[in-house]
C-alpha cells in the first residue's frame, strides 16, 4: 500500500496529528497515574504532607498509594529487600517512587530507573534498588540532573524527596512524559552485590537476606530450587557454627513450641523460624550470613 507524503511527513501522520482529539490517535501515556510510595516517613509526618504538595503541585491528576511507609532509612539492604518484595507482583508500567531521605542522601544524586519488566523507579542512587535490579533487571537509567524540572525554587537541600523525586514521579505520569527529556542517560546505578543462592550435588547454599520483627530469618533460597526442598521433608542446615533439623511445612500447626521449622513466604522465600521463638536470637544470625542445607 501506498502512502502519500506532505511535506516529508506520511499523510496519515498529519491527518492523525490534526484529528487527535477527535480521533484519539494523540500520543497516550501507558503508565499507570497511580504512584506507589516507599517511604521512610509515616503517617502525620510533615514531609509527608510536603512530598504530596511537590506531586500534586506538577499533576493534580496523580494518584498516590502508601504501599510501604516507616522504613529504616538507616538499613540500606533491608529497605533495598522490602522495595523488592513489595513490587515484585505489580505488572510493567507501574511508576514506584522511593523517597527515603537518609543521613547522607545529599551525596547521592536521583534517579529514574525502567527495568526490563518494565516498571519505573524514582529513588536515591544510593544502592536502595540493588535487589530489584538483580531480579527484574536494568533497561534503561537517567541521572536526574535537570534542575528546571525540580520543584520551584528548589535550593541545595538534603530532602531530595520533595524537591526531586516527588516532581519527576509526577511528570511520569502527565500525558506527555517521556523518561528520555527526564534526566541524562547513564549506563549504571549505584548497587551492592546480591548474592544469589547456589546448589552443589546434593546440598543447597542461600543466605540470610532479611529479619523480621519476630526474628524469623528469611532467606534467598526460592521455591522448587532443588528437588528435595519439598514440604514434608527434614532438612539439616549449617549456619555459622550450629547444625540443626528442621522439618519444611506448610503451617505451624503440627510444630512444638520452641522447635524449629522451615516454611515459604508468601513471596516465594524459604523462613528459618522457631515457633513462639526468634530464630535470630537462637541462632545468633543476622542479615548476610550464609549458610548450607542438606536433604
């Protein structure tokens, strides 16, 4: 099929460019208006209040979603974990906005990050998506450095949530976005090694990535990673100096208190817990110890 030319451009793009709004040929913004937050602050905090003023003050149309607030912007690798657990089940073209401001965050600039699932993240360079780039992959990265897109009147601050990461979270989400015209592109992000878990013949290695406040120690080791690693099974674990059995269920039911058991999250990781107990304490262990299971 032939297409006639006005002007250098194909005629279906004038005709589409002049008839957008009767048409809908206009160009549409894919990703999702609402934005999901992580957060260092909580509820009733006023840089709270102060990061929403930032985004709604570029798209009043914006959504905002408290996925997870009242992290420790002190623990890098488990706000670094939370982030990834809480966005692993959204679909591509959702926006997450990451505002932690940490002791320190000035140093860092911010970014925005597409990862190869397709999901945008606006956040500290600091390492904090160190655990969704290992699983989700990195496409593209643009260093926020363009102060005209900052918030109004913006100055050198420390609170790059509201001056930097809210405004541009915002602009994702107006019709005309566009990532490239965001920020310069860069072809790294900040990140710290993740280690990923390893079988060797008939043993399995992982490591302690995350305590939760009970002291159940989670773990990198995912489902169906080894054939034996299946419910109903006695596992043997060596973490640090200690060697223990622990049956791998799917309840607490049938476990005495005070025993020891393996179960899967609801996310797909492998917990060591003791039941009315914390793990943590007993074994002594914390976040980044490696350890062995045997069948």
């Amino acid at each position: 099929m032939k297409i006639r030319k006005w002007a250098g451009l194909p005629a279906v793009l004038v005709v589409c460019g002049a008839l957008s709004l009767l048409t809908g040929c206009a160009k549409k913004n894919l990703l999702s208006p609402k934005i999901q937050l992580i957060t260092s602050y909580t509820p009733g905090d006023a840089a709270l209040a102060e990061i929403e003023g930032a985004l709604y003050t570029i798209n009043p149309q914006a959504q905002l979603s408290d996925l997870l607030s009242g992290v420790d912007s002190a623990d890098l690798h488990q706000t670094s974990y939370l982030l990834d657990q809480a966005a692993v089940n959204f679909p591509g073209g959702v926006i997450f906005m990451v505002a932690i401001d940490a002791k320190g965050a000035a140093a860092h600039p911010s970014v925005l990050v597409r990862t190869k699932l397709k999901k945008y993240y606006v956040a500290p360079d600091d390492g904090v998506l160190s655990f969704v780039v290992a699983r989700e992959g990195l496409d593209r990265a643009w260093v926020l450095d363009k102060p005209e897109l900052y918030r109004a009147n913006a100055g050198p601050t420390t609170f790059q949530s509201i001056d930097v990461i809210a405004p541009i979270a915002a602009r994702l989400t107006t019709a005309a976005a566009n990532p490239e015209e965001l920020g310069t592109l860069t072809k790294t992000i900040e990140t710290f090694p993740v280690n990923l878990p390893h079988s060797a013949g008939q043993t399995v290695g992982g490591e302690v990535v995350y305590i939760d406040s009970e002291g159940t120690l989670v773990t990198n080791i995912p489902p169906n990673f080894a054939p034996w690693l299946k419910e109903g099974n006695l596992l043997k674990f060596t973490l640090g100096k200690q060697t223990f059995n622990a049956p791998l269920v799917d309840s607490l039911t049938d476990i005495k208190v005070g025993h020891y058991a393996a179960v899967y999250s609801p996310e797909g990781r492998l917990q060591i817990l003791v039941n009315k107990g914390s793990a943590a304490r007993v074994f002594n262990a914390v976040v980044g110890d490696t350890f062995i299971i045997h069948p």
